[in-house]
C-alpha cells in the first residue's frame, strides 16, 4: 500500500515540540488528516495543543510495511512518533 506522509510538529504543553508522521491513504484530505492528528493528539492527554494545516504538511508518498498498512485500513490512519511524543 502506498500511503501518504503528513510531517507534523506540535507544541506541547511543556513547550517541548512533539515531532511525528501521520500516515494515510492517498485519498485521504487535508482536513482528515488534522482530525486523525488531534485524535492522537486527544489520546496523548493533549487535546488542548493546536494542530492546523500550519503544523502538519504533506511530505512524501511511500510504500508501507505491513502492520502500517493494517494499523491504516483498520483505523484510517498511523502515527509514526518520532520527538518528544512520550
């Protein structure tokens, strides 16, 4: 499945900037994508953290590995945390 990549820095509460990937499907829109960050965001205790078209840009298409892909059909989406998400 090729999935698209949406590279995404935040400011989190602590003022620490989180950094992760939210993947999808290609079909997927801008807005989705925002709705599925806040969602992880939201899971994260971080609901209150603003996450706009500013934040989280589309960066490249790529293959994903299986469980990606699973993680996207099952969910509409996949976060790939990469900074400060813990």
């Amino acid at each position: 499945m090729k999935v698209a990549v949406w590279d995404t820095y935040v400011k989190r509460t602590d003022g620490k900037i989180m950094h992760f990937d939210i993947l999808v499907s290609s079909a997927t829109t801008e807005q989705q994508v925002i709705a599925f960050g806040k969602v992880y965001l939201s899971r994260k205790g971080l609901a209150s953290v603003v996450l706009s078209s500013k934040e989280c840009k589309f960066c490249h298409m790529e293959k994903a590995p299986e469980a990606v892909a699973r993680s996207i059909v099952q969910n509409g989406f996949h976060i790939l945390e990469l900074e400060n998400c813990g």
